[in-house]
C-alpha cells in the first residue's frame, strides 16, 4: 500500500511481504515474483473520495526480552537472521516486527474506513 503526496511522490505504507513478523521470520518468498509486482490501483472510497488521512496502528505482542535467545544469531547475539538470509541488528528487528497492523483512512467528510487490518504473526 502507498499514498502519494499532493506532488506525486509515492511513500511506501505497508508491502506484505517484506514487513511485519511474519514477513521477517516466517515467510519465505520468491525473489524474482516479488520485483514484478506493481501497485497501480488508486483507492476510492464509497463517497468517491481519494485523498485522505491515515491513522496507522501497529501491534506489538511479543516479549522480546524474554524471547531474545530464539532470534539472535549465536554467533553474534547483536544480530537476528531473517527469512531471507539478511541479517540485521537485533534492534532493528524488534521495531520491524510488529505482529498486528491498522491503516484506516479518513475522509474529508470525516469517514473512516479500515484500508488494511492484518494479523502478521
């Protein structure tokens, strides 16, 4: 999912595949169908409306303290091994990783509605 600004540049919101728990750690994908993938649609809601405000929520249920030993990487406890084989610090995987993520929208007449709504772990 990406908006894009009132100048056209497009920023990246959500990409199932490469964000969230289970992008990171369980899910494993084909590089080349990944590349060839286009986000073309412009979304507009039941009122006609296609700009917006978005409210982004994500979830984070896992115990990282506790669950420290289970992502790092033996050899050096500063770094967790995704999916995919890249290895990134243990830091970085702890705020990516969220488990549960909401991208509502709002319109200009102040109506919202649930754009993504994801379990991701």
């Amino acid at each position: 999912m990406y908006a894009v600004t009132g100048s056209g540049q497009r920023i990246l919101l959500f990409d199932g595949a490469a964000h969230g728990y289970d992008a990171m750690f369980c899910d494993s994908r084909d590089a080349d169908g990944l590349r060839g993938r286009r986000a073309d649609q412009v979304y507009v809601d039941a009122d006609g409306e296609d700009t917006f405000e978005l409210v982004i929520w994500a979830g984070y249920g896992i115990d990282w303290d506790d669950e420290r030993d289970s992502f790092v990487d033996p050899g050096d406890p500063g770094l967790v091994t995704l999916t995919d084989g890249r290895r990134i610090p243990f830091e970085a995987a702890r705020r990516a990783a969220f488990d549960a993520l909401s991208i509502t929208v709002v319109n200009a007449r102040n109506r919202a509605t649930d754009a993504v709504s994801e379990e991701l772990a």
